[in-house]
C-alpha cells in the first residue's frame, strides 16, 4: 500500500548543553493531518547559521497515527544551507516502525512559509 499523506506540525527547540563548536537540541513536535500524533528527537548542528552556512543532522520518532494506521516510526533529518542555498532531506529510518507501522518507509517533504511548517509524506506500507 502507498499513500501520501498531508498536514502540519508545530515545534519547539530546546537548546541543550554542548559544546562552542556543536549545538545540540530537543526537538518536540505536534502532527496535525493525515499523520496526527506527537514527536520527540535530539539535533545537533555546526556552522554559523545566522550567516547562512551551516548544517543538522536530528533523529526523531514519531507515534500517532497515520491515515488511520496507529504505530511509531523515526524520521532522519539532514539540513544544510550555505549561500541562501538550501537542503532538507527527510527519510522514514528503516525497520523503525512499529504495530499497524511495521515496515514503513517513506520520505517527507517540508515547507516552511513565514513561520508555518507544512509537510507532504509519500510513504508505503506492506
């Protein structure tokens, strides 16, 4: 079965202890749409990005339930920007599903538009 599934999210970042050349943070999120449910995650990020280069990698799972199937999965994140460019890759972490979420794989497409974060996941389920 594959799908494709639409919404919103909104999240807090909670800076934690690292270190000058790594920032680290808490990620919680709450899906609204197709995917409903809460999330929870760690990121950690190098660069200087009020200047516009810098890049994230973060780790997330997320439990709730999508188009109706009730389970977890993780999400891996990784971000880059440099120059006004930038780079959002989001995958469905292989074997990380769980209960009616077993199997899963997928991506996910995220918009942000003046502070709003939209999302587009195209997933597949056996």
């Amino acid at each position: 079965m594959s799908g494709m599934a639409r919404g919103t999210f909104e999240v807090t970042i909670t800076p934690e202890t690292g270190d000058e050349a790594i920032g680290r943070f808490a990620l919680a999120k709450t899906w609204s749409g197709d995917l409903s449910g809460t999330s929870r995650g760690h990121m950690l990020s190098a660069g200087d990005p009020a200047g516009g280069r810098a890049g994230y990698v973060a780790l997330e799972v997320v439990e709730g339930v999508l188009d109706g199937h009730a389970g977890a999965f993780a999400l891996q994140q990784l971000g880059v920007m440099h120059d006004g460019d930038q780079r959002l890759d989001y995958l469905v972490v292989p074997g990380s599903g769980t209960d009616a979420l077993a199997g899963i794989a997928g991506s996910l497409e995220l918009t942000i538009d003046e502070g709003a974060h939209t999302y587009e996941l195209s997933y597949s389920l056996p």
